[in-house]
C-alpha cells in the first residue's frame, strides 16, 4: 500500500484541518474499512463541537483576507492545486479505488476530473463578470458585479469521495469564498489525503489558513454545518433524505442551499436505436461503479419492436461482466460500499419479486475467495413495471429494471413518472424522437442525452436535477453565480438628483 505513505496516509490520523494545521478533535473516531478486502485501512479523528467552532471562526478570519485577493491570483492557487493532483492522479486514484471500492480506471478518472475542474476553474477566475445596464436617469450608470459570499459548507457522498469536493471547492475558491468539507464518513481518508494535497500549494503561496478547512465526522457535523449561520451556502450531495433534512434546516435560517441528490434515470431505447451503442452505454450505466452513482442507469424503457433483442444482447453481455477487486484492471464491477448497502440491494431483490417482477440475469451475493469482505454481489435485471414501489425508488447497487413501451409518448411519461430528476437519454436515429424527448415536453430531468447514456457527464455543462434531485447546478457553464452574491450598482456622475420612476420629491 505504497500509495498510502504517498499521500501522507498514517493508520491513526487526525480528523479536522484548517488548512497546514491538523488537530485531533474529540468526535468518535471514525475507522475506515475498505470494501475490495474487508481490512482496517486507517482510523482518523472527528471534529467535536469545539473544535468545529474553532475551525470555523478560523475560516471567518481567512475569508476576510483572502476576499481580497484578486480572483486571478486566486485562480493560480487552484491551477497549482491541479498540478498537485496531476502528480499525485495514480496514487489518489489508488486510495480512491481502494477506500471506496470503484474500478482504478474509475478512480483515475475520478481525479482526472479534479484536474479538469481546476483547470475549469483558473479559467473562470478571469470570467466571473457581470452585466452592464442602460440606466432610465440621465448621467447615470447602472452595472451588476459578483461578490464572494463567505464560507461555503460542503456535505459530500461516499460514492465520488474526492470529485464532489472539488466541484464545489475549486469554484468557490476563484470566486472568494472559504470552504468547510464534511466529507462521508465512509470514506475519510480520501479527503484527508486531498487536504494534505492542497495544503502543500497554500504552504507555498501563503494562503491564509482557513480557506481550506475540513471536519471529518458523522451526520451530526453535517446538521451544525446545515444550522450555521455563519454559513451562507451549504452545499450537499448525497440521498433525498438527507436533502430534505439538510435544505429544511438551511431554509429556516434563510440561508441558501444547493443540493444534488439520488436519481433514478433511465435510457428509453427506441426501434430506431442503434442497439450497438445503445447495449454499451445500458451496460456500463448500469453496472459501472457497482451501480452506485447518482447518475447510474436504473430503468431501461424498451421498444416492444427491439425488446427481445435488447435483453437477448443483455444477457449476454451480463454473462462477460467480470467481478472483483477493483484494483485489477481484469474486473469491470468491485464490491459495493458496505454490508449495509448489499442488506438494501437483498431488500430491492424480494421487493421486486413481491411485486409480480422476475429476473432475466440473477443477482446474489457472492463468496469464497476473493470475495472475502461480503460486499460483492452480482448485477442482475428484472422485467419490472414502472409503477412498482421499488422501481420508483433508488436503490443503489447494480439492478437493471426493464420496462417495455409502445408509443414515444408513453416511454417519456414512465421516464418522466418517478420523483428524481436527474439524467435521462434517448438511444434513436430518428430526429423527431430525438427532439421530442428533448423538448419542452420531453425528458423533466436536469440531463437529457441523445445517443449517450445516463451515467458520466463532462464537467462543462452545469450538472444537477431537478424534483427530488434538489434542483441544484454545479461544475460548468454559469453555476460559478450559485457561490457568489449579486450586487446592483447605480451610479450618479451629475449635479441633478433625478429619482427612479420619474417621482418628484422638492424640498
Ligand atoms: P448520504 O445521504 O447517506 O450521506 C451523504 C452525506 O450527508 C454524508 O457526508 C453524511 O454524513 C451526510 N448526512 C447524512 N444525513 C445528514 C443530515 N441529516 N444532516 C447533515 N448531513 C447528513 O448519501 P451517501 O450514501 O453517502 O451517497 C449516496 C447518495 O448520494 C445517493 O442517493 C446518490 O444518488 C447521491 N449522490 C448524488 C449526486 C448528485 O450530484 N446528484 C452525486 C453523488 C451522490
């Protein structure tokens, strides 16, 4: 485990960080167990709620210098990140893989992400503009300019330990803000390491300390995140119910919240599908990272015409999938992250047999050698209707419902009638299907593809769902403006008071 000293790894490591500075906290130690073999990796600390306060007041006083940095220059503290993260991708990839239990071509591509965001990033630091209005007074300007906020709080999920961290930080980082992590307690390490990893370029550049603040711990260091109002923006990532908790307590502080929850996506394939592409893309959507991402494909809205088609080709590339340790690049799926979450893929399993459905490919879970730690199970499809409870809900692991369609209208009404909103394609080469999916009628999600499947969007686009995905936008396009606060400005450069509106006021 070579890897582990790289990154400055110990088997007993401190859980909060302010930046170059570590300390113990006094929280209940969090162990991390990895899924691929069942061993203790490492323990680390947890924050209490005083040395939480302590880290945050830490991250007020940096936030007031660091503010003042020009955007740029902030922008080349992230370039220099990304440059870390380039000489550290085959190691924290490593961890990544290991600690989560993601395949390593997963886990490389997870911090490759990482590096694109920071580039993303440096390039928005010279582009965080604002408007320019015509003012109805004469002699008077009108613009808009974008401000940094403060401290952004960010609650991460398990299943991208390390990317959904940097979505979020390195943005926030070129528009002014400070951060607070409180990453899954599932997977610790992976954010300890990227802390070490930043921490090495603030060292050198001078960053106060407290931009970058991190507070390993359980929920209830989430729920002081979500009540904190010296917190303007919580950003959290995880499942529906945690949305739910975290944006009600945010909303009754008024404070702002931008969540990205569970989906429940699914790929319609038409009778003018491409099968080739459209097979490929269901199965890595579908059993890619074990089944769980947010962005897995979970139904597979079938033709009648290409149904049996579909699931003979199914099957038979389900029999090629190759279980096991993710490190070894001969295996396409590893194990899921914990017992706890093959205990709910059982659930789903009987609660689909409950329901009048049957299995094309069987799941289970499987044992002997090499599957010692309990957590591999196999990915399976049931023939399933839309309307099954289960289907209706995400489960995350590797289960493939498939549900068979005659009309386009009726396809886009079951991908749409679920309560998530998250990713959606369309497999067809027909321009008609290929509009109608996409327009205002069409797919409700916050993602919609043609001729590409569910799972895996570049980080250019603004990424997020809507419903009870939580409607929150992140990465690309213009989801910088979610970590800044928007100030109008008028300004008079006459002798005349003119008022707005025409209204006269004479004293
Ligand atoms: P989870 O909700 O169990 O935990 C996520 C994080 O929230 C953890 O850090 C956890 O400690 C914290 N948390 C849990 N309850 C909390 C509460 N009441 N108050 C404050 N913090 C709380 O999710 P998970 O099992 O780690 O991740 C899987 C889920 O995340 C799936 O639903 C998946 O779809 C979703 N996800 C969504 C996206 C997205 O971008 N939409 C990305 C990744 C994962």
């Amino acid at each position: 485990m070579e890897f582990l000293k790289h990154l400055s790894i110990q088997p007993h490591n401190p859980g909060v960080s302010t930046g170059t500075k570590w300390f113990e906290g006094a929280g209940a130690r969090l162990s991390s167990y990895s899924p691929v073999d069942g061993k203790l990796i490492a323990t680390t600390g947890a924050a209490d709620r005083e040395t939480y306060d302590q880290a945050i007041a830490q991250a007020r006083q940096a936030f007031a210098v660091w503010r003042n940095w020009p955007a740029p220059r902030r922008g080349e503290v992230v370039r220099r990140i990304g440059e870390s993260l380039r000489a550290h991708k085959d190691d924290l990839g490593k961890l990544v893989s290991y600690e989560m239990g993601k395949s390593l071509q997963e886990g490389w591509g997870e911090v490759q992400e990482m590096i694109d965001i920071c580039d993303l990033a440096v390039g928005m630091s010279r582009q965080l503009h604002g408007l320019t209005m015509h003012s109805e007074r004469a002699a008077h300007r009108m613009y808009e300019q974008w401000h940094p906020l403060g401290i952004v709080g960010i609650i991460s999920a398990f299943n991208f330990p390390v990317a959904v961290w940097s979505w979020n930080a390195m943005i926030a980082w070129v528009c002014g803000d400070v951060c607070v992590w409180k990453p899954s307690e599932k997977t610790p390490l992976s954010a300890i390491a990227c802390q070490h990893i930043a921490a090495g370029v603030f060292k050198e550049m001078g960053v106060p300390e407290g931009v970058s603040v991190l507070v390993n711990g359980g929920l209830d260091v989430g729920q002081w995140l979500a009540a904190d109002t010296r917190i303007p923006l919580v950003s959290a990532t995880g499942s529906t119910r945690m949305g739910k908790a975290v944006g009600t307590t945010v909303a009754t502080r008024l404070g702002r919240s931008l969540l990205e929850l569970g989906g429940n996506n699914a790929i319609i394939i038409t009778e003018n599908a491409d099968l080739d592409i459209a097979i490929r893309a269901a199965v890595f959507g579908a059993v890619g990272t074990a089944g769980q991402r947010c962005t897995t494909t979970r139904r597979l809205i079938v033709h009648e015409n290409v149904y049996d088609a579909v699931l003979s080709r199914l099957r038979n590339a389900y029999a090629h999938l190759h279980i096991g340790d993710p490190l070894d690049p001969a295996n396409h799926v590893g194990p899921l992250i914990d017992k706890d979450a093959v205990t709910n893929y059982l659930s789903a399993l009987d609660a689909v047999r409950a329901a009048g459905g049957s299995f094309a490919v069987e799941g289970g879970v499987l044992s002997g050698p090499g599957y010692e730690s309990g957590c591999y199970v196999k990915p399976c499809i049931a023939e399933a209707r839309n309307d099954f409870d289960i289907v209706q809900h995400e489960t995350f692991a590797p289960i493939l419902y498939l549900i068979r369609f005659k009309t386009l209208e009726e396809a886009i009404a079951f991908q749409n009638d679920v309560p998530q909103g998250l990713s959606s394609s369309i497999m067809t080469l027909n321009l008609r299907e290929a509009e109608r999916f996409l327009s205002a009628a069409g797919s409700d999600c916050g993602i919609a593809n043609v001729n590409i499947g569910t799972s895996g969007a570049e980080i250019g686009g603004a990424f997020g769902g809507e419903k009870e995905t939580g409607g929150g936008r992140e990465s690309g396009s213009d989801a910088w403006k979610a970590y800044m606060r928007r100030q109008t400005n008028t300004i008079n450069y006459d002798t005349q008071l003119p008022l707005a509106q025409g209204i006269k006021f004479d004293i």
